[in-house]
C-alpha cells in the first residue's frame, strides 16, 4: 500500500458513517501502526492544558493593563479639566490667552520667539 491509499484510508476515517475499525484493520495488515509511548495522552493533555493557562493569562494582564489604562486616563483629564477651569477664573474671561495661561504682558515676547523678529 503507498502512501497516496494510506492517505485516502485516513482521511476517509474522519467520515461520521465510516467504518473506524474496517479501516484501522487494513491499515494494521498493510504494517502501519501507531504505537504511542507510555504516558503519551497524559503528556499531551498537559500541555493542551498549560497553553490554555498561559493564553488565559495573557487575557487577564491585558484586561487588567486597560483597566488602569483608564483609571489614569480619566483621572488625567478630570486634572486638565480642573486645570483649566482654574486659569480661567484667575484670569477672569475665556480668551485663547487665558486657555494658554497668558497674560497680555507676555503676548509680544511669545510672537517675537515664535517668528524670530
């Protein structure tokens, strides 16, 4: 039997209506067996089930990496926000000089820095 017959008798195993054992005998008369070693099904249940818990894991750290993500997100802009609103008050009026913390003095040195005149 070539590999080509081998192939087909496996793959016409995996058929719900198949004969499982007709097909595993032909194989057996044709001298080609699977012979585990001891322990085999335990060892790869072990690791079926160290993969899982190792993927877990990384789900958990990233679930928990976005949960403080966004406690420090939102605690963040709720700091602007009160920032914001305390340099409007000092300055008393919602200007673009009072939302940069300006005062009138400085507007002529800013301009003189930024266009180099």
């Amino acid at each position: 039997m070539n590999t080509l017959e081998i192939k087909k008798l496996i793959i016409s195993s995996l058929n719900s209506d198949a004969d499982c054992a007709g097909i595993s005998r032909k194989l057996e008369e044709e001298g080609v067996s699977y012979n585990f070693s001891k322990n085999f099904g335990d060892r790869i249940l072990n690791k079926l089930f160290s993969a899982g818990v190792s993927i877990n894991r990384e789900v958990e750290f990233v679930k928990y990496m976005n949960f403080a993500f966004y406690r420090v997100a939102l605690t963040g802009v709720a700091a602007i926000v009160i920032l914001l609103i305390s340099i409007f008050l000092m300055q008393g009026s919602l200007s673009l000089n009072s939302f940069l913390g300006l005062s009138d003095n400085y507007d002529e040195s800013i301009v003189c820095l930024l266009t180099g005149n």
